[in-house]
C-alpha cells in the first residue's frame, strides 16, 4: 500500500479541522444571551464599523467602567468581525463609543420616592460630536448603558439618531439562590450549585465572572447566595472570607451579595441558651457579627429571612413576633447600607385550616410596625409557587410596609427542566395584577415598586434556575426566564412578546420566520402548560414530596389538610374549594371589587374558578360546555398542544444549531410523554367522583388509573 501524498496528506489533515471545528463551535448555551456572533448582514455591518471603530473611557482605573470597556470590546470585535482598540480619551476623533460618567446627565426614572435612586442607575445613549456617548450618573449606569447598546446592536437596531435612556423602575432586583453548601440546590433541574465553596477563596472560577456579566446585562443587582432554608456555617468567619471572594467578582458588575440566616445561629455559632429577639445578649450577638461581615464585606447588601416556616426556627419560639424578629436584625445593621428581607411565606405544621389565608393573617397585624430598613417578601400568590395564581392578598392590604415580590424562576411546579414553559407571562400576570388598593389602577406592580404607597426603598426577587450544567438552566430555553426576570425587573411594562423576541434573536437565530415561530411558541407555553396540568384553577395535586407529575389521588400526609385531595376538594357532587364567605372566605382578605368578582360563579375568571368555587360536575360554564366536558376538554387539548410545539419547533431546524435544536427537540418528547401522563392521572381519577363518559371526540386513555398511580409511586421511591 503506497504511502499518501503530502497533498493528501493535507486534504485528511483539513477535513480533521474541519470536523473538530464544527464540534468546536457547537453551540452548548454557555454564552446565554451574550453570543456575540458575526452579524450575518454584511451591509449593516459596514454601517455599524463605520460608527464603532473605538471605545474611549477617560476613568480606565474604574473597576466596573474596565467591565463595561471589556464587554463593549468582546462584543464589537465578534459582531463586526473587526477589532475594535480602546483609546484613552476621544478629543479630535468620531466614529467611536465614549463611556462618560457625569453626575449632572439628566435621566427619567418617573416621579416619587425612589426616582433619584433609581436615576442613579440609569443610563442614555446619544450622538455627540460624531461619537456614540454612553451616560450614566454611576458608573453602574454606563455599565447597563454598555449591555443595552450590545443588546440594541445584537437586535439589528439601527444606530442612526439613536437616543436611548432607561432607568430601572425597581431600586433592589435580586436572585435568590436555594443552594446548599453541600453542592446541592433546594428544588435546582440544572444540576449542582456553582458555588465551589471548598475552593474559595483561593480559586475563582471564571464562571462566576460570566453569571456577573449575565446578570448584569439583564440589570439584576443583587444575588442572595445560599437557601433560605439556610446552615449557621455562611455565617462564620471561615465562610466569610468565601463570600467577600464571590463579593469581589460581583462589585465591578454592579453586584451585591446578600445572605440568607439561620435565625438560631446565636445558639449554634455564639452557644447562648436563646435566640429570643428580645434578649440584649441576642441583639449584641447580631450586631457584632454583622460588623464583622460589613468588616470582610464593606458593600454586603443584608439579609434574607425565613423563620417560623416549615420547621425553621423563628421568634415565634419565643413568642415573639415577626416584626420583633425583623426589627432587631435591621437594628443590628445600624448604620450599614443593607436591608433586612424577611419572607411571609410562613404558616405553622399543625395548621388546620386553608393555608391560603395563613400569610395574610400572620403579616397583615404588623402593617406599620417594621422598622425603615425591613421589606416584606412575598410570593407572587397566596399558596406556593403554583402554575398559575391569583395574586397574593397581601399586595394591597400592607400599604406601611414595603413589600418584595418573590417569584420562582426555577420550574418547581412547571415541568422541572424537561417541560418547555416561558414565564414571563406568568411574571406579568401578578405585576399587572390590580389590588384596587387605592381605586382602578392600584396594581401590583406599582405596590412593589413603591410608588403607589410613596415607600423609599423597593425590591423583587427571582427564586434561580441556574446550576453547574453547561448550558447554565437545564432546558436550554429556561435561559429565557431568567433573562425575562431581569429585563421585567428593570422595566415591567415591556411586554412578554418583546422579551421573547429579543431574547431569541440574541440567543438562538436573527431568522425573521424562525424568531416569530420561537416567540409564539414561548408566549403560549405557559397556558399549555396550565391545561394538561392544572386547568380551571386546580392547584397543588403535584406528586408529593418531589412535585413532579401528577398525584391528585394523594389523600393523607404528615400535614392531613394540605394534600391534592384536600385542595381540589372533588366529591360527588363537584370540584374546586369553596373560598368564598361560605368556605374558608379566604377571597375575604382582597379588595371589595375583586370579591364580588371571584365570588360569583358567573364572573369569576375560568382560569381562577376552582381556586374559589366548588363547582357542580353538570355545571354549565360560559363556554357553553359542563365543568366535567370542560376540565376533559382542556387536559386533552393541551396535551395535544405539545404536538404543535414539536411541529413548530421542527419548522425552526433549519436556522438553529443542531446540537441545540436537537436538545428541545427530546426534551419536546419527553414534554408529551408526561403531558399524556398528567391528563390521563387527572381525567380518569376525577371521573371516578364525576361518573359520566369521557366526552367526543375524545377517546378513553388506554392505561387504567391503577397504572397510573403505579408509574407515580416510582418517583417517590427513596
């Protein structure tokens, strides 16, 4: 056999590269949103060259402009295919960005309270003397100015007479991590925790950098590091010398690091025989710890709380009240810039009643009584992070006390990381919400951000979907509900369709059919979701335990009155909890307006009827059908829904990348798999109650409820 020639040789030698090349740049979602990829039109990147042909900073020592120089070079040099020097100063020269920090630039953030914090982290792009100028007040300012011309050029907006100014319209917008020292994550579907906390702070792995330019290009502004159900061990020095090394990644992006306490850690860190609030030993233990930590960590942002819930201790073991609890915290930080979080989401083991009205009744006493440092964080409804809510009572009804808005990122009742769900729908829905608090218009949103109780401080807070998995989230489009969390979080008013828009013309194809098919996909899948799951208001029939899959079935656990069984209430004579005066009259603790709304059969909301009415089996309902042909109509047309999201996805393959298309594209199947797996669980365990036919046209599911109650007791084997 004769050897081959150099020629060919070199032919093998260049299909070899071109083969670990095409691996190479397989897209595996690490870059998120920041994919800083050729434009694929060379005539708007001519136009683009012709006014980005340098960056000039005159602060080049300023740590967080030194990241916004950095972003704006990474970003230019891959989007236009040209590199793009940085220069000292831009006297004489046009056609450059100038990043400029000016105190005295004026910039819109509304009226009230809050407006000229807020201003403060605003930012305006404008033409000047033949140059892009990015302002700020702060550098943080020009920092988000950096991200959002990026994002305006990754969009294929045009630059000419540009004229850009944003501030955000929320001062603290957080993520809060439920991640364990441990490297386990408290309901995480992308893997461990990227917190590596045996290697700090020696090593900094440079993924942290890349979570603080992602949260950052999205304005989030804090990071609450570890569970709310949290180890005393974050507070020791050992452990916080490991957080002033995360604090030291995060500071230039803008980035505040908070922690989540042990409420009894005076016990078990200071060995004092109480953690009563009221107690001076208690109260010099806090104080001297928090000095400690703002001594490690100067710009420590403060505390998020949870006590008394779910078996976490709290002042309430010493009949104390939250607000004692609280207040003492906030008096422990004394001068410090920081703030106290404390959750409402708390209800006792022992319980009785509808856990609906719990948080309501615990916090709604206390209105008033925290001290000007202390918000109270609240879910976005009354339960527990369900597919869909009504808002919580509580926005509204504490117009004293600044209230957080907490909503979960993470997909614990939806889907885990296999279902393809979008929730900025569901964000929107809470902070569109009105509470008729102060009249029509009373929304949450407003409540949350202060302005309709003229409150000095205002905060929201996104439970993370993020993990050591490559591609950060798991599904790779439940990188879309962190990036929607933060674009909702600086500005609640765009729209679900826009952020869906932008979001898959940065991360997945400029391709105009394929962005409109993806984002139609994105804004429908939550209402999918909704249908083959938990339609008509049905809540919390989730397998127990692990909440994944159906389990509506479940008629006891250690907490009796809370299981699927208790919630959807189903007997023979019909579905839903009774919540209005004639129930729990949980639908009590809102405004008179939307009373008299839910509480009648006849104008409550589909979507919210079983959270308030139980409902006859042969009701007639306003779409003509009876509550039982409508609940079968709905879990059989949205599992069907699934295959139309696989045939629009198929649609998209060709302008997406292959490895990625093909990772919706399985997870897509396993989505119809469960889906078939929730409607057939929920249709055939309610007809045992309802006792009629599944309606036509649909078809009988083939599996026998014992079957299906099998296939659930495999997920909760220990």
């Amino acid at each position: 056999m004769k050897t081959p020639t150099l020629s060919l040789r070199c032919l093998l030698l260049m299909l070899l590269l071109a083969v670990g090349t095409r691996h190479a740049v397989a897209d595996d979602g690490y870059r998120l949103w920041l994919k800083y990829d050729l434009l694929p039109d060379a005539a708007q990147r001519k136009a683009y060259q012709r006014s980005l042909r340098f960056i000039a900073t005159e602060e080049r020592t300023n740590p967080t402009l030194q990241a916004a120089t950095a972003e704006l070079q990474r970003g230019l040099n891959g989007l236009l295919g040209q590199s793009v020097p940085v220069v000292g100063r831009s006297s004489g020269k046009k056609g450059g960005i100038v990043l400029r920090v000016d105190p005295n630039v004026r910039i819109d953030a509304g009226s009230g309270a809050t407006a000229a914090a807020l201003a403060k982290e605003g930012y305006r792009i404008t033409t000047e003397k033949g140059n892009l100028v990015v302002t700020g007040q702060r550098d943080a300012g020009v920092l988000y100015g950096a991200f959002a011309l990026l994002r305006h050029l990754q969009t294929g907006q045009p630059l000419a007479g540009i004229s850009l100014s944003s501030a955000p319209k929320i001062q603290y917008r957080f993520l809060n991590h439920w991640d364990n020292q441990n490297g386990t994550i408290e309901r995480g579907y992308a893997g461990a925790s990227i917190w590596q906390w045996y290697e700090l702070p020696e090593r900094l792995d440079p993924r942290y950098t890349d979570y603080a330019r992602a949260n950052a290009s999205i304005g989030i502004n804090g990071v609450v590091l570890n569970n709310v159900n949290a180890s005393p061990r974050y507070l020791t020095t050992e452990y916080l010398g490991k957080i002033a090394a995360l604090a030291s990644v995060m500071r230039p992006y803008g980035i505040r690091v908070y922690l989540s306490v042990f409420w009894a850690a005076p016990k078990v860190l200071g060995g004092l025989p109480t953690a009563d609030p009221l107690d001076p030993r208690v109260q010099q233990w806090w104080k001297a710890k928090t000095d400690e930590i703002y001594r490690t960590i100067p710009d420590f942002g403060g505390f998020l709380v949870k006590a008394n819930s779910e078996g976490q201790p709290g002042p309430q073991d010493y009949n104390r009240t939250h607000a004692d609890g609280a207040n003492m915290l906030a008096a422990a930080l004394g001068n410090h810039d920081g703030l106290v979080m404390w959750r409402a989401f708390v209800y006792k083991a022992d319980v009785n009643n509808d856990r609906f009205r719990a948080s309501y009744d615990e916090f709604k006493p206390f209105d008033g009584q925290f001290a000007d440092k202390v918000l109270v964080q609240v879910k976005n409804g009354p339960l527990d992070f369900q597919a869909r809510e009504p808002f919580h009572p509580l926005f509204g009804k504490m117009p004293q006390t600044p209230l957080v808005l907490e909503v979960q990122i993470t997909q614990e009742y939806l889907g885990f990381a296999t279902h393809l769900v979008y929730l900025a729908p569901l964000f929107k829905e809470c902070l569109d919400s009105d509470t008729y608090a102060k009249g029509p218009g009373s929304t949450v949103a407003k409540i949350v951000d202060g302005s309709l109780d003229h409150h000095a401080i205002s905060a929201i807070a996104g439970v993370a979907n993020i993990g050591s998995d490559r591609n950060w989230t798991g599904h790779p489009i439940a990188q879309a509900n962190w990036y929607a969390f933060g674009r909702l979080a600086w500005d609640y008013e765009l729209t679900s369709e826009a952020i869906a828009q932008e979001w898959t013309r940065m991360t997945l194809t400029a391709e105009p059919k394929a962005v409109a098919t993806i984002t139609d996909m994105m804004v429908k899948s939550r209402d999918i979701y909704v249908r083959y799951t938990t339609p008509l208001g049905l809540h919390h029939i989730m397998g127990h335990g692990v909440h994944f899959g159906p389990e509506p079935w479940l008629p006891s656990t250690p907490r009796n009155r809370w299981t699927a069984a208790f919630y959807h209430s189903a007997d023979a004579q019909g579905l839903g909890f009774d919540r209005t005066a004639s129930g729990s009259n949980a639908l009590g603790q809102y405004a008179p307006q939307i009373q008299q709304q839910w509480g009648n059969r006849q104008t409550c909301p589909l979507d919210y009827l079983m959270w308030f009415q139980h409902v006859g089996w042969s009701q007639p309902l306003r779409t003509g059908k009876t509550l039982w042909n409508e609940l079968c109509y709905r879990y059989y047309t949205g599992a069907d829904s699934v295959l139309w999201l696989q045939q629009q996805w198929q649609q998209v393959q060709p302008a997406l990348d292959p490895t990625l298309f093909a990772n919706v594209q399985a997870r897509l199947q396993t989505q119809h798999k469960e889906a078939l797996w929730w409607r057939d669980a929920c249709v055939l365990y309610f007809q045992t109650f309802a006792r009629q036919p599944i309606p036509a046209p649909f078809t009988p599911p083939t599996r026998t409820l014992d079957q299906v109650k099998e296939l659930a007791e495999v997920y909760q084997l220990k």
